[in-house]
C-alpha cells in the first residue's frame, strides 16, 4: 500500500519550503522505503529551492539521511529491512565503462528510485540528488542504502551522505593526503572542516585552515588545523608559503568554489604539488591563469565530486573509525532541528552560523 507521509517540498523557484504530505508508493523491484531519523540541510537543498539546480519543481528536499530500511521490493539482496543505512547518491551501476575498469568511484550511470513519488494529486516530485530525505519516509534505490554499524547516532551518520563525505573525501581520496604531508584548506564550512579532519586522520604534519570568518578557523582548529589564515585581512598565498618553508603546501584544497579561492589554491601549492576543487563553481564563473604557471608548477590539478568516494567501502569504514573515538564527524552537528523548520536552518546556514543543522524525525 502506498504511505502517505510528511515531508519539506520546493514548490516553486524562491518560495519559502512548505511542510506538507507525500505518497511513498511501495518499493517496486531493486528499490527500498526507508524511515528516516536524521537528514542534515546542505547548500544544495538552497540551490534547488532557488532554482539554482533545474526546473522541475516541485522538489522533495533533503539528502543527507540515515535512517532504518522498512521495507525492500524483488530482487534486492543488499540490505534488508531493520538494517541501518546512510543513503548516498552514487548507487554505482557496475556496468558502464568506468566501473568497468574498476574505478566504480566515478561511474557514469547511478541509480535512483525508478518510481516517482507524488503529491497527494499526483504530481511527481523530484527528488533532491535522488534521495529526498526531508521526510518521515523515503523511496531509493537499494543501491542508495549503505549499511552502517547502527551505534552511530543517526544525526551524525547522516552527514556522510553528502557535504562531509565530500571534504573528508577531497582530501584521502582525491588528494591522497599521506603521513608528513602538508596540507592548506580554503574554505572551512561543513566540506573544508571534513577536508581538515580528513587530513588529520591520514596524518598531515601540517594543517592550513584558510577562512574570511574567524568563528570556522576555530571549529577548524578543534578538527586539527596546526595554523589558521584570515585571508580578509592577511594575503593566504603568502602565508601558507612562509608556513611552508617558502615552499606552499603539498596538497591545498579548495573548498568554496570561486575563480579567487581557486587561484589562490593554485598559487598556494608546492611545485608538483596538487590541487583539489571540492567547492562547487556557478555556471557563469570563468578562470584565467597564465598557461606557462599551468605548465611549469607540474603536479595535478584535480575536482573532486562527491569526495570521489565509494559508499560501500568508505561509509562503513568512517562510521567505524568514528565509533573508535579516531574522526570527530559529531562536531559538524552543529544543532538538531525540527522538519518544519528547514526554511530558518537555511538562513542561518546562509549567514555561516552553522556548519550542519540536522533534521530529526
Ligand atoms: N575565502 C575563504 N573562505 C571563504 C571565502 C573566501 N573568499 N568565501 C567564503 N568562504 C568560506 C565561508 O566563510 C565558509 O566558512 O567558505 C566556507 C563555505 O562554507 P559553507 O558555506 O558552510 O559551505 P560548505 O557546505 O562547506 O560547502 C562549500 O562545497 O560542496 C560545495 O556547494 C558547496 O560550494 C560549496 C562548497
Ligand atoms: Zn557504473
Ligand atoms: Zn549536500
């Protein structure tokens, strides 16, 4: 029997989020209903409901959940109901060219929930990153849940679904942070924070928080920043240079997202150095850097979507290094909210007041 449940929608471009009722149809073959207890707001969920993202309102916000498997439809054998799970958005398919060459990291044909869920007038939502989470219940694909020992509280398991995952992801995965490294990150919200703690966690010798807002340098340094850089008042490539030996860091990730902050990265590494844009770019943003640095400064230059991570191996594994006391992910829990007010959440994540207010149901 289809459930009717509550849920925060988009209904249309720059109009405040409406708490209201949805349909969760039963899971059809390889999906999953899953009963969330926990969803962090992220600025994707913003940019959805300013039509930032596309226009295929009404959308069904929230993507950072974890929640309990209700049920299962035909065929799924990944996880069953009671189990625990962190829902992701890159479900791998294990068929296109990339999994195919055993880099299921970046494959190139994820799946979501085949069935749409609706309105209580049948209007098909979209949604957000294929999850939709901002409710009491939700329909994936069982792909989309990733079971994790079920100790971790829901409000800080959830996080790895989407802007945690990303900076902790950027700095072990994509820039391959290692024992004695040094390491600057621009941009310390939710994404640069986990970029910080993840840099720690892989054993960076040096950590460079760069930020315009003191109140992140201090969250960054509780994850483990060595030195913090006000680049409002003190130039950051200059100063992750002296911090350096003259030299710049070995792995700099950005994690804001603007043309400025990425030269900035650019200029602030070691010569063969690598750079990480884990920052997500507007359409209209353009960047010009003379070819001959491009060239002449070696390394790798290198974005990181999703922190190029694989749910099935990393959640499990962060989750467990968590519940070892070894990776601080409660600290980004910043406060718990209800689901009836996402809309303040987002104004206060606007004004950098918080790095993750998170939904409990
Ligand atoms: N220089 C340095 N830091 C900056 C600058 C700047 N010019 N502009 C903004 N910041 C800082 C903000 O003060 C804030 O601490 O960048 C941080 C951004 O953090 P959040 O707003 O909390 O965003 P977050 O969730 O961390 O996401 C960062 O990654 O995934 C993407 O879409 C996301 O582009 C966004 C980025
Ligand atoms: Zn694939
Ligand atoms: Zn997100």
């Amino acid at each position: 029997m289809p459930q009717q449940v509550k849920a925060v929608i988009a209904r249309a471009k720059g109009a405040p989020v409406e708490v209201t009722t949805i349909v969760v149809p039963d899971p059809g073959p390889g999906e999953a209903v899953v009963r969330i207890q926990a969803c962090g707001v992220c600025h994707t969920d913003l940019h959805y409901r300013e039509g930032g993202i596309n226009d295929e309102f009404p959308f069904l916000l929230g993507h950072e959940a974890a929640g309990i498997v209700e049920s299962v439809g035909e065929g799924v054998t990944e996880v069953e109901p009671g189990d625990f799970v962190v829902l992701n958005w890159r479900a791998v398919c294990g068929q296109c060219r990339s999994c195919r060459r055993g880099r299921p990291q970046y494959c190139f044909d994820t799946h979501n929930a085949k069935q749409k869920m609706t309105l209580l007038d049948g209007t098909e939502l979209s949604p957000a990153l294929g999850i939709g989470a901002f409710a009491e219940k939700t329909l994936v694909a069982a792909g989309q849940c990733t079971k994790v020992d079920p100790a971790a509280e829901p409000a800080v398991a959830g996080l790895l679904g989407c802007g945690v995952m990303a900076g902790l992801g950027a700095a072990i995965n994509t820039g391959n942070v290692g024992r004695g490294d040094s390491v600057a990150v621009i941009g310390c919200g939710g994404v640069g924070g986990a970029a910080v703690l993840g840099s720690r966690l892989a054993g960076a010798a040096k950590i460079i928080a760069v930020d315009i807002d003191d109140r992140k340098l201090e969250t960054a340094r509780r994850l483990g920043a060595t030195h913090t850089v006000n680049s409002r008042t003190t130039d950051p490539v200059e100063a992750i240079r002296e911090l350096t030996g003259g030299n710049g860091a070995d792995v700099v990730v950005e994690a804001v997202g603007r043309p400025e902050t990425y030269k900035q990265a650019f200029y602030a590494r070691d010569l063969a150095g690598t750079v990480v844009l884990v920052g997500v770019p507007t359409p209209e943003m353009t960047l010009e850097l003379p070819l001959l640095d491009v060239f002449g400064r070696g390394g790798a230059l290198k974005s990181s979507w999703y922190g190029d991570c694989l749910p099935s191996r990393d959640f499990p594994m962060l989750i467990d290094l968590y519940l070892q006391g070894r990776l601080d992910l409660r600290a980004f829990v910043t406060e718990t909210i209800d689901l009836d007010a996402v809309e303040q959440a987002f104004e206060r994540m606007h004004h950098g007041d918080v790095l993750r207010s998170v939904v409990i149901l």
